[in-house]
C-alpha cells in the first residue's frame, strides 16, 4: 500500500540522515544527542496509576511543572506538549473575549494569527522595525503606547521577542506601558528558552515584567521536538482561564516520551547549566571572532544594527549573509549542505540562518568555520550593480511582512464565498487566504487584507529565489483566492 511504503521511505531516510556526517546547524537542540532514551517504546505510556495526568495534575507531574517554574523563576509553568503553537492559542484565548481586540506585532507567527480567527478578534497591528541589513527588527515601545492611545477596548498585547533571527526588543519598557493601560502582555518567546541562563545571551521576558512567556524547549534545548512551555507570571490572566485554554488545545493522550525528555532537560539545566552555558558562550564567542576575518561573507553581530533598530540580539542564531556575492541564500544553502555537508535552518534572499544550542560541539561550530572560509577566499567580488541589487532584495522581503489595508476582519474574510484567480486578476482584490514564508512562518499575506502591487512583485521574487511559501493558495502556480463581493 502507499501509505506504508511512505511510512517506511521516511523511517529509512531518517535513520540513514542520523547515521550519516552532516552536522545540523538546525532545530531540535537536542542536536541528535541520546538525551532521552534509548529505546523510546519502553516508556510510551498511557494515563496508568502511578503516572498522573497531565489535564488534572496530582503527583508526579505537578511536582515536574513546579520544578519548571523554580528553574525559570516564573508565577507557574505549564508543560506543552504540542508546542508553543498550543501555548499561543491559549495565551491569547484566556486573555482576550470572543470578539475583542488584540494589539499584536506584524511579525507573529501564524498561531498568533490562527487563535484571533478562532476567537472572532479584531486585531490592530505594530511593525517592527526595517533594518538595513534585511531583517526585521524590534517593536518600538512608543508605537505600542501610540496604538493603545488611538484604539479603544485593547484587551491585551502580544509581541515576538526574540524573531527567529535573535532580534529582542525592549520587553520591559513595553510591558510598563502596557500595564499602565491595565491590560496584559503576552511574549511569544519561542526561540528563547535558553534566556536569562549566562550573561551571553538575553533576559528572558519572564523577568521583566511579561505576563505570560511562551517558550520552545525543543528549539534550543536539548527537548524533544514539540515540547515547550507556558509560563503564568501575574494575575492580568487567570490560571484557571490559561488550565480551561488548555485543556482544549492540548491533546488529550500527551506523550510520556516528551514530558519524560522534558523533566531530563530540566535537570540537566539545573545541575549542569552553568557549565554547559560556560562553554557554550566560549565556543559561540570565539566562532564570531574568527569570522571577522571574512572579506565577502559576513556573519551578523550587534554592530550591524543600530540602537534603534534593535534593543539586543541573541548570539545564539547565526546569520550569514552573502550580499557581497554573487549568491542567494538557496545558493549558500545548498553549497553548505552539499559540499560541506553542514544542514541549516532556514535561507532567505541572501542569507542563511543557523541554529546553535549547548549540545553544539566544537568540531560542529569548527566544520561551519572552515566552509564558510573556503567559500569566501574562493568567492568572486561582485561589487556594484550586483551587490546594490541584492540590498535592494533583501528589504523588499522584509517589506513583505508590513503595511497592507485591511478592509475585513480575519475571521470574516475566512468565512465568505471565495475563488481562485491569477496574480495578476488579484491585484485590488480582498485576500481569502493567509501566504506565509516558512520558515519562520509569519503571514505576509492575510485573509480580509488588500493583495497589491507590491506584495505581488515580492510573490514572484521570493518565488525566483526559492522561497518556501506556504499558505492555503496554489502560490505556486501563481494563483491565490479572493473573497466574493
């Protein structure tokens, strides 16, 4: 049958990725290190006596959250096993009413967007900065207080910090202002697990002044993948809202396997953490010496950025650009995977990004400095034209993510009658569908917003340049549905 050859295929192709030499500069940040179990069957279980349950919290599990919220210092920490996808969903759920109003970055990640459809929300939106060096930066505390000002009935705040890229704003100004406004604030820090656990890297929104804090373990910890966790710090938000949102988004037969690697990452982070964040910072500090050696590539640092731009960055996600090139970010890619047999995480226009943890070794960080020293020795300079073109590309997919007029709501756009039509019958027209680029996952494109020009002429470049974008449009064929009028 089908079915199980494609079952069987993915098993043989996993097991031969695992087996083989290319190092993963990607997520889980486990980094293929056994820290769970050896034979996973022998500890999948079932809600058994002894075992507790993960819904109704009693014993062992309870204990284990209770020790998540002593090692992050946090109000209560919840264990997510659908990752921060499901804390999102009941963040924003228990914070704000059917039909309310949610202030949210332009930058968040679909699940953002996919709880204010389910809960009927209207939302008003802040943009991140546009950073000179192509990615989009941190949300301005003042346009926060600014939109809060001119929009009345608010009900809560949530923004991205750290983006996928490392880029962290300011939370803690953020979260004065808007607390001043009584409302709470929310931090989709997904890619920040690893905060506030060695001076190398940020603070962690938890402690500074964030209500709730959604964090992936699995992104950069050694966590199984979709493991992550929801942290309570006030009481802008009831527990007993955040346990109701839950109890409807998580499954109900949560993995043992996952919560079992869960309660062993947190012990290793208890009883290992400062040595292991020690070397990590050492291996993470010396790699981004060594590199500013290069004359064409460029690996991104805090001084490519001005204060304005951004208000920290996590050292953690390496960013590689290959403006100076004649390169794209596929190109790199695909030179670092196949000649040098080093997998990223993601590319963009003309960057490659690259995900670190405290199971990095040094002959991983090592591998990744040789090839990205060959590859510049041996590149030619494209100076001029060329390189001015790359800049120029590199914003327009930040633009991607900005300004666009909405004229319905989400939730109402998705439920008219739609149809499909070409790009160029689009233009004007109202979206019916969200079109992200993934990853990271933020929609550039939503329901009930108006598809233009520009968004059209950044479809087509991202699909020149091999984007992978995702969404519920046949944007492949260069086709998209619009709503009936």
């Amino acid at each position: 049958m089908p079915e199980a050859n494609e079952n069987r295929e993915l098993d043989v192709k996993l097991e031969e990725y695992g087996k083989g030499d290319v190092y993963p500069f990607h997520m889980p940040g486990h980094k293929r290190n056994p820290m769970a179990f050896s034979n996973p069957y022998t500890v999948d279980i079932t809600e058994i006596e002894g075992f507790d349950d993960l819904h109704r919290p009693e014993g062992i599990l309870k204990e284990a959250q209770k020790r998540a919220a002593r090692l992050y210092q946090s109000k209560k920490s919840y264990y997510l096993v659908n990752g921060s996808t499901c804390g999102v969903l009941t963040a924003v759920s228990a914070a704000v009413t059917p039909n309310g109003r949610l202030l949210m970055a332009r930058n968040g990640h679909k699940s953002v967007y996919h709880a204010a459809y389910l809960r009927g929300l209207s939302t008003v939106y802040v943009h991140p900065y546009m950073t000179k060096f192509g990615v989009l930066g941190a949300v301005d505390p003042e346009e926060i207080r600014s939109c809060l000002n001119k929009e009345p009935g608010i009900q809560a705040v949530i923004i991205t910090s750290p983006t996928y890229e490392g880029i962290v704003s300011d939370v803690a100004a953020i979260a004065e202002i808007v607390h001043g406004f009584g409302i709470p604030l929310i931090v989709d820090e997904a890619h920040g697990a690893h905060f506030g656990f060695h001076e190398a890297f940020p603070r962690t929104a938890l402690h500074l002044g964030a209500d709730v804090v959604i964090q992936s373990m699995h992104k950069v910890l050694p966590s199984l993948t979709q493991t992550a966790l929801l942290h309570l710090n006030s009481d802008y938000i009831s527990e007993k809202d955040i346990e109701r949102y839950l109890d409807i988004y998580e499954t109900s037969s949560p993995s043992y396997v996952l919560m079992a690697g869960m309660e062993k990452c947190i012990r290793m982070l208890r009883e290992e953490g400062e040595t292991l964040f020690e070397a990590y910072a050492t291996r993470l500090r010396e790699f981004y010496k060594k590199t500013e050696a290069f004359s064409r590539l460029h690996v991104m640092t805090r001084k490519d950025f001005s204060k304005q731009e951004i208000f920290d960055l996590d050292a953690s996600k390496i960013v590689i650009s290959a403006k100076q090139m004649d390169m794209t970010g596929a190109d790199l890619e695909k030179r670092l995977r196949e000649k040098y047999h080093l997998q990223m995480e993601m590319y963009s226009g003309s960057y490659v990004l690259g995900m670190t943890s405290i199971m990095d070794t040094e002959e991983g960080f090592d591998r990744l400095y040789q090839a990205l020293k060959e590859i510049d020795i041996g590149a030619e300079d494209t100076s001029g034209g060329n390189r001015e073109g790359r800049k120029i590309y590199d914003t327009e997919i930040a633009r991607a993510y900005g300004l666009r007029e909405k004229r319905l709501e989400m939730y109402e756009a998705m439920e008219r009658p739609a149809k499909s039509v070409s790009l160029d019958e689009a233009e004007g027209k109202i979206s019916a569908d969200f079109i992200s680029i993934y990853p990271p996952g933020i929609p550039i494109l939503l329901p009930g917003e108006v598809i233009d020009a520009d968004f059209i002429k950044n479809i087509r470049k991202s699909l020149e340049m091999q984007l992978n974008l995702q969404g519920t449009a046949d944007i492949i064929n260069e086709r998209i549905n619009i709503v009936k009028i």
